[in-house]
C-alpha cells in the first residue's frame, strides 16, 4: 500500500476510530488550561501583534456549550468569535478535503501557506473534543455525541463557523489541496464543499489554485479534467473566480517519496543518493 494511501487509510481508520470514541469518550480532559494555554501560547510566541483576552474568550466559549436553552439547540459561538477580531494576510490561505497528513507535511515545507490551524480558533481547538450536560450544567466529561455535520453538534457548529470566517477572509490567490486518488475528490458535503467554497468572495479571491495529489502507486482516479474536480472548477468558472489546476506537483511528489522512499516511482532518487551520487538535475524525476 503506497505511502499515501496507507496514510489516508490511517486517516480514515483514525477517524473511524475518533468517531466511535467519541461516542463514548466526553470532553478533553484539562479542557480550559488547554485552550486557555495556547490562546497564551498564540498571542505571545506565534502572533505577538494579536490583541485579545484569552480569559475573555474562554468564558463566552464555555457560555456557548453549557447555557443553551435546550441540550438541542443550535450552538451559537458568535460571541466567543466576535472576541477575535483575526484577520490574516493575502495569498497563503491553503484549504484542504481528504489530504490532512500531506497537508501537515506540505505546510512544514511550504511555510508560507495558512491554513485553519494557523488562525487563534484553529491553533486553540485543534483536536479536542467538548459538549455540554444534558440536564446539568457543565461540560460532559463522561461522553459526547459521535461527530454529525449539524449545528446543533457542538464541536462541528465550532469548525464549521471558523472555516467559513476563514474562507470569508481569504483573498489573492488561494490553494486548495484534494485527493485524487479518491472519486469524490471533490465533495460537496465536506466542510470544504459545503461551507469553505461558498465563503470564497470571488471580489477578494484573485485565483483559486487547485492541487490535486494521487498516491504515488495510483490509483489515478481524479485529474484536473476528470471526474468531481471538473465540477469544481465548473462551480468556479460559473462564480467567476480565475483557477488554475495542477496534478501530482513535485513538492507534494517528492513529500510522500521522503515518507517512504521505498515507492518504485522514488527509486531512482534513492538508489543516486544511496550511492553517494551527486543528486541528478531533475531530482527523483517524480
Ligand atoms: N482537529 C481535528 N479534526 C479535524 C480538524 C482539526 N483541526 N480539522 C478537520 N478535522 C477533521 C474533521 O472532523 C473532519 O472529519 O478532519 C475531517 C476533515 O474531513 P475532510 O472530508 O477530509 O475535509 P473537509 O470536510 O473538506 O474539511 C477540511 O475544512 O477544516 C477545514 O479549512 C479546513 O479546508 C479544510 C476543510
């Protein structure tokens, strides 16, 4: 199994296995230092320019999980968002469907893309799980409802508020990393699809650049012309964004040759290397 395939197969299972945690699992343990720390951890050592009240936005995150009217209401964060008035620069914002571990990888060599993990709700949710008490107030550290896309989910109502400001805010150009090696690369129910696309401003937006990656082994599924990414960039031309299209581009070829440079199709640069060989022009040729 090719590297990114196990990677995304690792992915899924990992999800799977979130998910079914998730049902028994509650609220992250140590939930309030956590969020609190980083929220510290962000305004001190990432973002030092950024001015907000950690403490702040804490109580009217807690305040949205614990006091609603009914355990089913919708969660509502505009409160907790309003307390952070972020924006983030042009031509670095980096969305993704179905591509989170090459995502992680690309950003740590391309160090100029943002992406929702870089924003202070991002950096100060990221990974954890919460909800409140059916009949009691508090948050519920014995168990949490499995992940649904509805706003009355807690910890979806959260992502899905964060992704839509940050599409909002997007401008110049944009990327969008998806997973060819998957039909459906493209997926009109995913975050990414449902909420992200249609927060894009095509008055801000200058062009939205697609990158689609297969596994090294294939299979090839999806390319720029074929199948759900064709509607995507359908959807794009009708809404009168300029786009540009890449299959397979080297950076995110040779990531996944770094991660397991065993694959056949990374051989050649490995066995060059290994001979202590001076690299060839065109490294790995993949
Ligand atoms: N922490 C934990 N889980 C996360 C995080 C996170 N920071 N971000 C996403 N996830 C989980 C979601 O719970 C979801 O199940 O990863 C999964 C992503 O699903 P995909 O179908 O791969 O992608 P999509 O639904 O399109 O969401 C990705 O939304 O997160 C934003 O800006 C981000 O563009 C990205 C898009």
């Amino acid at each position: 199994m090719g590297s990114f395939q196990t990677s995304v197969f690792g992915f899924f299972i990992s999800q799977l296995c979130i998910g079914q945690l998730r049902a028994h699992l509650g609220t992250t343990a140590n939930i309030r230092p956590i969020v609190v720390g980083r929220c510290y951890n962000y305004i001190t050592l990432v973002t030092p320019s950024l001015r907000v009240d950690c403490e702040d936005i804490w109580r009217r995150f807690e305040e949205s999980v614990v006091l609603r009217s009914s355990f089913n209401a919708t969660v509502d964060y505009h409160q907790m968002f309003d307390a952070v008035p972020q924006t983030w620069p042009c031509n670095r914002c980096l969305f993704w469907s179905q591509t989170r571990n090459l995502m992680h990888s690309y950003t740590a060599v391309e160090r100029h893309f943002w992406t929702l993990e870089d924003t202070l709700v991002g950096f100060m949710f990221n990974e954890l799980v919460w909800c409140g008490r059916e009949k009691r107030s508090g948050f519920d550290f014995g168990s949490c409802p499995p992940w649904a896309p509805s706003r009355r989910h807690p910890v979806y109502s959260l992502w899905r508020q964060a992704s839509q400001n940050f599409a909002e805010m997007a401008c110049g150009n944009v990327t969008v990393l998806l997973n060819g090696s998957i039909s459906n690369a493209f997926n009109r129910q995913s975050m990414f699809g449902s909420v992200e696309l249609d927060g894009l401003d095509p008055c801000r937006v200058d062009y939205v650049h697609i990158r689609v990656v297969t596994n090294l082994e294939g299979p090839f599924t999806e390319s720029c012309s074929k199948g759900s990414i064709a509607d995507l960039i359908q959807i794009l031309r009708s809404r009168g964004f300029r786009w540009t299209c890449t299959l397979n581009d080297e950076t995110l070829m040779n990531l996944q040759c770094v991660q397991n440079p065993e694959q056949a199709s990374c051989q050649r640069c490995a066995s060059g290397f290994s001979r202590g060989t001076e690299p060839p022009t065109d490294p790995c040729g993949c």
